[in-house]
C-alpha cells in the first residue's frame, strides 16, 4: 500500500498437494490480470495524454485514488483505490504476495468467500487509513492493493503458523515470526511516521480485518451467531403482518362427503387423523424462522383446521 511508494511483505489445514490443486485460482488469477490490466492502460498506454493541460492520470487519480476526508474523498474510492497503483515495483510486490499466500487461502475456503474476504481486508484497510492518518500528519492520496495484502499475509500466518517463508530466498523463517515481526515494523513505521509515503495504517487495518475475519471462521467471535440473529429477525416483522391482515393468497380446501362418518372431509385427510399439538409447534416455528409463505399446502390447511378447532 502506498501513498505513491509501496512494501508487502503448519496448521492442520493443509490443501491437497495433487488432484484439483491450482496455482492460479479463479480469483487470485482475476485479481492478477485486473490489476496488471488497470496499470498498463492508466500507467502506460494513457500517460502521454493530457485533459486541460494536465496530464490525463491525475483526472483518474482524483476519481479513483482514496483521498483524504473533505479533500476529494468519494465512497467508491474505498474499493477502487486497491486497483490503482505507483509504478512498475508498486504493483510487482504487490502481485507477487497476493499470489503467493493468497492462492492457498482461496483452495481452502473457496473462491466466492475468499473474494469477500480480500475486499472486506482491503475496505477496512482504507478506512483505517482515513481515520488515523490525518491524526499523525499523514494524510495523502492512497492507491495499492497493500491493505488487502496484508489480511491475506495475516490469514496465512494464522491458517498455517508453522510455514516456512524463506527470508531473501534464502533464509527459512516460520510464518507466524515472520508476519508478526512484519506486522510489528509496521506498527512501528506508522506511529513514528518512518518511511513516508507509505500507508502503514492501511497496512495495519487490513491485517487487523484478516485477523477478525479468520477469527470469526473459527468461531472465536460469534459474527456468524450475529448474523444468524439478525436475519432472524427479519420475519418477525413479517408475522406481525400476517396476524393482523388477510393472506394474500387463500387456501381453497379439496372436501368430499364421507358417507360413513356423515360430515365432509378434505381429500387428503386419513381415517382417525389429529392434529398433535407437536405439528402445530412445528408449523409455527417453521413462520418464525422463514414467514407464512414459506408453508406448504398442507401445513397451511393443518393451521386453518386448527385454528378452527380453537375458534
């Protein structure tokens, strides 16, 4: 992550080393081509163009980068921000340690929640930029990728701690030393303001939002026990609803006249059927869970006997 300059950085989780293994998952190979393609077309192919004088990248700098709070700032820059980078290297590094620790997070979560995790690493990753550079003089245009990086580096530390991650291409350190060692210069480099135009805040976010992320898979934090409350919630309005308004669909009762018994009964009603007090339960849990709608015929003609039996 940079502010025009840049640096990135064994668990019993462990993808299968043949069979469907890919070194290029569908993400990580989309997220490699994306960027590479923003940077030859924005950083390349357009740079000699000028817009009223100017040169035409600072126009898509002003649109894309993540600019300060009351400076240019707009909503969707916290997303593009982490396609946009300042050079060659800026993007290289970049590329380079989102392959190398994402590709195995991506086997083995899947691509679709892999995806929302780079996204949410790289959002959070801005914000935290946003709020605690102005606080320490730091505030300036953002572009990189660094952010959601850096949840992926955290992830893969926390996913396979034992790892070894060869320093210089040379010397084995294992990854949970080297991410935190990593994570504690950033910190570091952030506070004392060392190294500027870097977004260490950016960097520190986004591992900060790896590490919830990861935690939250592993139930550590309820955020899974939360969601599941919150959409809970959701149909009890719909009950509500329904309690005090008619249906808008009404149930239509198949009847004959049994001449044995001699009173009409529904065509799928067996000789000596009840209806238990367990079935009722079970039809209303199932309304609270998913709302009226979600019964089937059956359960709907089951309540509206019911009902009857009660009026």
């Amino acid at each position: 992550m940079s502010q025009y300059g840049s640096r990135w950085g064994e668990s019993a989780y462990r993808p299968p080393r043949f069979g469907r293994f890919s070194f290029f998952p569908p993400v990580i190979k989309a997220l490699l081509i994306g960027n590479t393609a923003i940077w030859l077309v924005f950083g390349v192919l357009l740079s000699p163009f000028t817009l009223g004088g100017a040169p035409l990248i600072v126009a898509f700098t002003e649109l894309f980068a993540l600019w300060p709070l009351g400076t240019g700032f707009w909503p969707w820059q916290l997303v593009t921000y982490m396609f946009f980078h300042g050079g060659f290297l800026h993007l290289f590094f970049n590329m380079f340690a989102l392959w190398m620790f994402g590709m195995e997070l991506e086997q083995l979560w899947g691509s679709k929640r892999f995806l929302v995790f780079y996204l949410f690493c790289g959002i959070v990753g801005g914000l935290t930029n946003l709020l605690v550079a102005p606080l320490v003089g730091q505030a300036a245009p953002t572009v990189g990728a660094s952010g959601a990086v850096f949840g992926v580096l955290l992830a893969f530390g926390m996913m396979f701690p034992n790892r070894p991650i060869y320093l210089y291409f040379l010397l084995p350190i294992r990854a949970k030393y080297f991410i935190a060692a990593y994570i504690g210069l950033e910190l570091f480099f952030g506070v004392t303001g060392t190294s500027d135009g870097v977004a260490h805040f950016a960097h520190l976010g986004g591992a900060a939002a790896g590490l919830l992320f990861v935690l939250g898979l592993r139930d550590v934090l309820p955020f899974r026990r939360w969601w599941e409350l919150l959409r809970d919630l959701a149909p009890q309005r719909s009950i509500q609803k329904h309690r005090f308004s008619r249906p808008s669909q009404s149930v239509h009762e198949a009847t004959f006249f049994d001449i044995r018994s001699g009173r009409a009964r529904r065509s799928d009603e067996k000789d000596g059927e009840e209806i238990t007090q367990e079935a009722i339960d079970a039809i209303l849990d199932k309304i609270n869970r998913a709302g009226y709608q979600s019964l089937t015929d059956d359960e709907k003609r089951t309540l509206n006997e019911a009902s009857k039996k009660i009026h």
